[in-house]
C-alpha cells in the first residue's frame, strides 16, 4: 500500500529537489510513496485537506498549533516531518497526545547557514551591497563605505551548536577573538580558540554578536531594552536563527539612538505572513518591518541562510529518510 504524503510550503526547488531524491533513493520504500505538493502553508483552516494522507510535511512557517494537530488527528494523519530543524511552531503535546510523531532535520549542512552569517557581517561592515549600486550608477565615491578591519575583534556567539562552531571556525580564521555563550559547553569549541563567558560579559566585551540558538520561553526575546543597553555603543547585531530571539520594538529604538550601529536579519519574528512570497505588488501591513528596512545600516534577507544545493538536497535525504524509519523523532525533555 502506497504511503501518501502531504507536502505543505512548497515552492519549484522544492518540488525539484524532493523529487531528485526520490528517483535517486536506494529504498524500496520511496517507490510506495506517493507525494501530493501543496503551495500554501499548513495550518488549521489548511489541515482539512490532510483527510486520507498518513504524513504531512511542514516547513518553519506552518503553524502546526493544537488546533491544527486536532483536525491532523482527526484526518488520521500519523507522523508530522519537518523538513527543518526547528520545531518551535509545532505544539509537541498536543502531538504526543494525538499520538502523531514528529520528526525533524537537527543538522544539515551547519557551513551554509554559518556562511551566510559571514556574509551580512561582511556585506553590512563593508558596504558592498551600497558600492555594488554606486558603481552601477558611475558613482565611485568612498565616502559612507568606510567599514572596519574584522581581525581582532571580538565577536559574541550565542549557541555553540553545529552552527555556531561553523561559525567560529571562520571567524577564528579572520582572527577574531571569540566569546561564547551556551547553557552546555562544548570543549571543541575551547579547542577552536573560543572562550565560554557569561552572557551579560559577552554582551558587554563583543562588537558583534551573532544568535545561533534555538527559540524557547526561555530564549524568547532575549534581545531586548534591558540587554540591548549591556551591549557596546554601535554593536553589529546578527540573527540568521529565529525571529523571536529577539524583541523587534527594541531594536527600533536601539538603531534610533544608535545603541546598534549595524543589524543583520535572515529571520523576522512574524515571516510566515512575509517570506517565501513575491510581495512586491502588495502593501506590507507589518509597520515594524517597515520601519526595520528603512534603516540604511539594516540588512535584510528572507529566510535563505540554508539556501544552497548541498543543503537541499541533505534536507530531502534526511527527510525522507524520517518517513521511512523513523529517525530524528522531537520528543519531549
């Protein structure tokens, strides 16, 4: 018996890629599943259309909430794969009580997003997305594009995980100094030349500081008025993790009074109503991120610090590999 699946989120790589990786699978499983691709998100007015499928495939903006996974249960849908490594929009007990398991992608090509980070560090430090358009335009003038030397700064990295040590790899090679924040330290990242501190230190002593940990109650908003005013006079701010690390009202007011002098986002607390969609003919009804792009020392990009081939392609194995047996499954601490 064929095993359906219901692929929520998707866009033509997708399509391509999951495809790919069908047709290149080994198992003899992948040729009983048969996949139904559907464009918009997953959510509780969505869900109906999961009536007669076994597995859903969520990306980071459904909103698999307890409604959702009621009428999920209800259309006898067993297993929730995400096809990232989040899972913070998916209430995990109202799983466990629908008895659906939820499985995930906790690592994928952690280099990608790590350089992506570099990237807007790069980019917003030296204006190349500001001279790139001068230079179009016959302008050739420096003045606005003084940037500052990266070696020997010291940067902050929040979550020493598979991306944060990526990170730290590369900015070790820059010739950084590192100051490392996590609950549970990892002694390859001491070996790598990074120091574990508190975080109010690390708040303090970093002249950029970069989130690399996952979105929890805890960790909700830890960027905010109260630790934003720890933080140095002009601190580059960079988060390619989740938008609700931080308060997005507080950094408003920090560019304003230029607490932060340079602030790059691959994730906004509310994209699922933004990203992975052409916008441009529309009028934006989000007033913060509004305000956010104004900025000239803001920069922005929609969610693609895991955009690259390798990492596509290592996120379809993993998730079909999920559906198959049953691996990386979200279960509760």
């Amino acid at each position: 018996m064929k095993k359906k699946i219901a692929f929520f989120s998707t866009q033509d790589y997708d399509r391509h890629v999951f495809d790919a990786a069908l047709k290149s699978s080994v198992s003899n499983q992948t040729k009983d599943m048969d996949i139904t691709y559907f464009e918009h998100t997953l959510c509780a007015s969505t869900a109906p259309l999961c009536q007669g499928f076994d597995v859903v495939v969520a990306f980071v903006n459904d909103d698999l909430n307890a409604k959702t996974i009621e009428i999920l249960a209800s259309c006898k849908v067993k297993h929730i794969a995400l096809r990232c490594a989040g899972f913070n929009n998916v209430d995990i007990s109202a799983a466990e009580a629908a008895n659906i398991r939820v499985s995930r992608v906790p690592a994928y090509s952690p280099e990608t997003v790590a350089e992506h980070t570099i990237a807007l560090i790069l980019t917003l430090n030296r204006n190349t997305h500001k001279a790139y358009n001068r230079v179009r335009e016959g302008n050739f003038q420096l003045n606005g594009l003084m940037g500052f030397t990266l070696h020997n700064k010291t940067v902050g990295i929040v979550g020493t995980g598979k991306i944060g040590k990526a990170v730290i790899r590369i900015l070790r090679g820059f010739g950084c100094k590192v100051l490392c924040c996590d609950p549970f330290e990892d002694e390859t990242v001491k070996d790598l030349g990074a120091s574990y501190v508190d975080i109010e230190t690390l708040f303090s002593e970093s002249t950029i500081i970069s989130l690399h940990c996952p979105l929890t109650e805890d960790s909700n908003h830890m960027i905010n008025e109260a630790s934003l005013q720890k933080m140095q006079d002009g601190v580059m701010l960079i988060n390619t993790s989740r938008g609700g690390l931080v308060d997005d009202t507080a950094l408003i007011n920090g560019l304003k009074r230029r607490k932060i002098g340079y602030l790059g986002l691959d994730v906004y607390e509310r994209e699922s109503e933004l990203f992975f969609t052409d916008r441009s003919h529309e009028i934006i009804q989000d007033d913060n991120f509004q305000r956010l792009i104004t900025f000239p020392n803001v920069l922005v990009t929609g969610h693609q610090g895991f955009f690259t081939a390798e990492a596509l392609n290592e996120i379809a194995h993993v998730t079909l590999d999920n559906i198959i047996n049953g691996n990386n499954t979200v279960v509760l601490d």
